[in-house]
C-alpha cells in the first residue's frame, strides 16, 4: 500500500523557504497570496493488507526520523 506523509513546520516557526517563495511570487506579478509555507512530502510503499496497520507503521516512521517533531508536525494518508 501507499501512505503518503506531508511534512510541515509547525504555526509559528519561521520558515524561510516560504517567505522566498512567496516573495519570488509576488515579484512574478502575482498578486493576492498570502502567507507561503513550505513543505515536503514523503511517498512510501509499505507492504501490507490492513489499511489502519500500514498508516501506524507510516505514522512511527514520521515520528522517528521524517519529521523533526520539535519543529514540524505530519499527516498520513494511505491510497
């Protein structure tokens, strides 16, 4: 199965990669954005039949090394 993890700082962290982005953006003509917060995402196969088993394997894996929990905070979605 597919979970895909989506990797984000945490409200109130400062996030410099987005502050560019959205700079950049404005700077290209594009008017109306807001605040631009950046991201990753993480897609990962795991083997297994059981949806709520693989999103618990996905889960520990964001807790112990894909996402930095001091900072950042996660979601799981399995496909």
């Amino acid at each position: 199965m597919k979970a895909v993890v989506t990797v984000m700082l945490k409200a109130g962290v400062l996030d410099p990669q987005g502050k560019a982005i959205g700079q950049a953006l404005h700077g290209l003509g594009f008017e109306g954005v807001g605040e631009v917060r950046a991201g990753k995402v993480i897609e990962l196969d795991i083997a297994g039949s059981d949806r709520a088993e693989v999103k618990a394997k996905a889960e520990d894996m964001a807790r112990k090394l894909l996402a930095n929990m001091v900072i950042e905070s996660f979601k799981v979605e399995v496909a």
